[in-house]
C-alpha cells in the first residue's frame, strides 16, 4: 500500500475514474468530486495494488479571523471504499494529511465534519475547536456550519507559530472561511 499525492487536474486517469466511483458510492448523487482551483486542490489516495482504498483533498487559502491574515488548509470529500472500511485505511490517509498539512506552509488547518465522525478525526491529530463555526459560501451568501439540519463540529490544528499563538481566538468563534460557491464547506 502507498500514499499518492498529485494536484487534483494532475491525478492519472486510472486512479480518477476509481474516485469518481468511489464518490458514487458514498454520495450517489452523481457528483463530480471537482473543487474550486483557486483553493488548490491537492488529492491524496491511498493506494493497493492500483486500486483507490481510500481518498480525500486538501484545499488551501488566505483567510482573515479577528484581523489577522493566516495560510489556512482544509480535508474535503474524505472517503474509504465500503469493501475497506474498518482496516484502519482512512485513518492512515487522514493522518497522512495531517502530516503533510503540517509540513506545508500552513498556519492552521480547519474544517468541519459530522459531530460523530469527531472521534476518529481526533485520532488521526486533530483537535474539535469547541463552539466555533465555520462560515462558508460567499460573503454575499454565507453557508454557516451551523446552518439548520446541520450537525457539524470544527476540527483545527495550528501549524505554525502565528496559528498557535493565536489559537485561543479560534475557539467559539465564527471563521469566515468563504471558499466560494463549488465548495461552500470543505
């Protein structure tokens, strides 16, 4: 088994015909796993034998919280096979990210997840940010985390010096992360 990391327009045909089934699989709306290229989509799959186990993206961009600019990461469209689950394949690909995250040049990584997957992010590294809300969509057509239906909580970690210094602002706070209208979340 390998970790295989490409820019998502970069990732080989093979292996994207297998995330397109994948995707299906979990979300058979038909979706196409494509995200916003100005969030620098870098796709991460763990690979068997030439076969995707398991999948998920990393998005990137500047953000402003409490008036401070910070290089932020998020994990999207995070998936295992359902013929795989329960081998410890996501957790792998998952702490990889987190790994690979925290190498890069980000002060902090972000994103949201449904509140019982909260366990197994924090065990690949993460931390639940306690009451904070991440705010996406557009200024002009924000899609909070909290938003009505929705049961989500904010996972984070702080990277760099700057994120860590000022990590406390995070916590049960509102996060105008805007990722625009394709990923509304990561």
């Amino acid at each position: 088994m390998q970790i295989m990391s490409f820019p998502e327009e970069a990732v080989p045909l093979e292996f994207r015909t297998q995330i397109l089934d994948l995707w299906r699989e979990v979300w058979p709306s038909g979706a196409d796993p494509a995200h916003d290229p100005a969030l620098h989509p870098v796709s991460m799959i763990l690979v068997d034998d030439g076969h995707v186990l398991a999948t998920l993206d990393i998005l990137t961009k500047q953000i402003t919280h409490a008036g401070r600019s910070y290089r932020a990461g998020g994990l999207s469209t995070v998936v295992t096979r359902s013929t795989a689950r329960r081998r410890g394949h996501g957790h792998h690909l998952v702490s990889a990210a987190h790994t690979a995250m925290a190498a890069a040049d980000l002060d902090i990584g972000l994103f949201t997840c449904d509140r019982p997957l909260a366990p197994f992010y924090e065990s690949a590294g993460w931390h639940t940010l306690p009451g904070t809300v991440l705010v996406g969509g557009t200024p002009e057509a924000p899609f909070p985390s909290d938003h009505p239906g929705m049961d989500k909580v904010t996972m984070a970690d702080f990277f760099s010096p700057r994120g860590r210094t000022h990590r406390l602002s995070f916590e049960h706070a509102r996060v105008e992360l805007y990722p625009g209208e394709i990923d509304k979340l990561w």
